[in-house]
C-alpha cells in the first residue's frame, strides 16, 4: 500500500545550518506516527516541507503518492495543519475561524455550513461556537485550532505541539477528539511532542530525530526493549539527544515563542 507520507533523502539548509541530514521516513495510512526530539531537531522543518510550507530543496517528498512539489495544491487538499504557534483569531468566534478555514480550503460553499458545524461538534465547541474566541480557554483554543484542521476532512492531519502549555486533564481532553475523528475517518496522524507519556500512550509508531537526523525508529515498546528492561520513552530519549539536550534547544527565537504560546494557553 501506497505510504500516507514518504519522505526518501530529504535535506534543508537555513544558511550555514543544516537543520535536516538526510531523513528517510514512511508513514503508514491510518497510523498515529509520533516525530520526536528536543527543540531544534528538526522536526518542525520536516514537517513544513511535508505540507509544502517550505521547498524540498533535495529528495523526495511524496503525501499519498503525490509528490508535494510537482503537485503542491493537490497535497494540501489532503492535510489538516495544526502548527505549534496559535493560529486562530481571538476578535472572531469559535464558528467564524473555522468557517474561515472552511473558505481557505476551499470546502463547497454549498457544504460550507455543514462541515463548519460537524468540525464543531467533533471537537465538543458547536454549544460554544457564537461566542469570541478570546473568552476560550486554553484547551478549548487548541481543540478550535483542531477544528479549523478538521472542517476540509482531511486524510492526513498534522499537529505540532497540539497540547503544548495544557494542564493534563486539557491534553487528555484535546487527544481524546482527535481519536473519535480518527477512529470514525480513519485519517492518518503525525504528531510532534515533548510528552514522553502521550506518544507512548497514543503512537502507535514513533521516530527520534536529534540534530537533523533520525536516530531511531519503532514502536514505543520496541523502543524501550532495546535500551532495556524496565526503561521509559523518557529514558530512550536522554539515550538518543544525551547531554546536548539543552544545548539543542533551537536558540532564544524558539524558547520565547514556545513560552509565548505556553502563556496564551495557560
């Protein structure tokens, strides 16, 4: 079967630094795949060459056998986008950014209310919908940010950070939606995270990428066995990144929008 992403060789250069070497990758259709590793691992790069934000200078990147160079509009026709920095407008209500979305993905007008309202109540905010964003709360920002990825019923969701700054009862909230829209499309999901405990919970395979390089691959459980008994996903991870955590931390510009976000949601 044709991989819902695959990306053979791919590279990107921001000036002298190379922020992905070389990374091979296939996502399987219907899976929930995990990219992991500390800020400046080049994840977020891999993944705004995936949904086509930035040019896949060398390799290959294909979304269900399209290749996402040669055939950009029609990739992101197929992908659900939550970025890690806050997306949705606070001066509009929950329905007005999601129809927002609607228009920008080019949903059938004719359909347009409909699929507004079914992305709504699948993240529990249609009862919400009429007021402003602005009077959200943090989980309920990040589930309305979840149904402007939704409402173009996408087939591949990509979530970013999805419950960075979220008190535990918020995430388990927000990861509870996106398995219901799941389990009923059967979409595939890629997800980065620092919460060792959601992609053991929730990835069904997951990869560690530390320096623009993925270090290793499998499912949680593999993972842990072959660093050895009793080990964690947290222990796996100080394996692979080391004592160069902090120093991978991706720069100040990193921290201070991964805070910035953190304090809007909190």
């Amino acid at each position: 079967m044709t991989p819902a992403v695959r990306c053979i060789g791919i590279r990107h250069s921001f000036g002298e630094h190379l922020a992905v070497d070389d990374v091979d990758l296939d996502i399987a259709v219907g899976t929930v795949f995990g990219l992991l590793g500390p800020n400046g691992a080049g994840k977020t790069t891999t993944i705004r060459m995936i949904t086509t934000l930035l040019p896949v200078k060398t390799g290959t990147v294909e979304v269900f056998g399209l290749n996402v160079t040669r055939r950009k509009m029609a990739v992101r026709r197929l992908i659900g986008y939550v970025p890690q920095q806050l997306s949705a407008d606070s001066s509009l209500t929950g329905r007005e950014n999601v129809a927002l979305f609607a228009r920008l993905f080019d949903v059938p007008r004719k359909r347009r209310a409909e699929q507004v309202d079914a992305a709504l109540d699948a993240v529990g905010l249609l009862g919400d919908a009429g007021r402003p964003a602005s009077g959200y709360s943090g989980g309920m920002i990040r589930r309305l940010e979840l149904a402007q990825a939704l409402v173009s019923s996408p087939r591949l969701l990509i979530l970013d950070e999805p419950t960075i700054g979220l008190d535990p009862v918020a995430r388990s909230n927000v990861w509870e939606r996106i398995q219901a829209v799941r389990a009923e499309t059967g979409m595939t999901v890629l997800v980065t995270t620092h919460y060792m405990d959601e992609a053991e919970q929730y990835c069904e395979r997951i990869a560690l990428m530390h320096r623009g390089r993925i270090r290793a691959r499998g499912t949680p459980t593999e993972l842990q066995t072959r660093l050895g008994p009793g080990s964690t996903l947290d222990d796996v991870f100080r394996a692979m990144t080391g004592e160069e955590l902090e120093e991978a931390s991706g720069g100040m510009r990193n921290v201070r929008a991964t805070r910035r976000t953190a304090r809007r949601l909190g």
